[in-house]
C-alpha cells in the first residue's frame, strides 16, 4: 500500500514568480497543462457566489 506523501510547500519549491499562479491554480483544480495554458480570460467567471472556470 502506497503512504501518502503531501505535496511539498511552495515556499521551498523555486518558482519563477509569473509561474507561480499557475502552479497554484493548477494544483487546487487538477487541470493539466494544456488545459492551464489555454484558458482565457472568457472562461473565468468571478460574478457569481462560487467563482467557476470553465474548460
């Protein structure tokens, strides 16, 4: 059986500072990369009560 291993604070991980919203929001969503680097501006929406983006 696997042991769960935690992922690592971002505040040890060296990431460039442009990345680092990225890096967050991908963790937090489980979006992948091309899916990360697709996303517009149109797919976000902050209005409602729970923000949604949609892919």
């Amino acid at each position: 059986m696997r042991k769960y291993k935690p992922y690592p604070s971002l505040r040890s991980v060296a990431f460039t500072d442009y990345l680092r919203q990225a890096v967050i929001l991908s963790l937090n969503t489980g979006m992948r990369r091309g899916e990360l680097l697709a996303l517009q501006w149109t797919d976000a929406n902050l209005d409602g009560v729970v923000p949604m983006i949609t892919v």
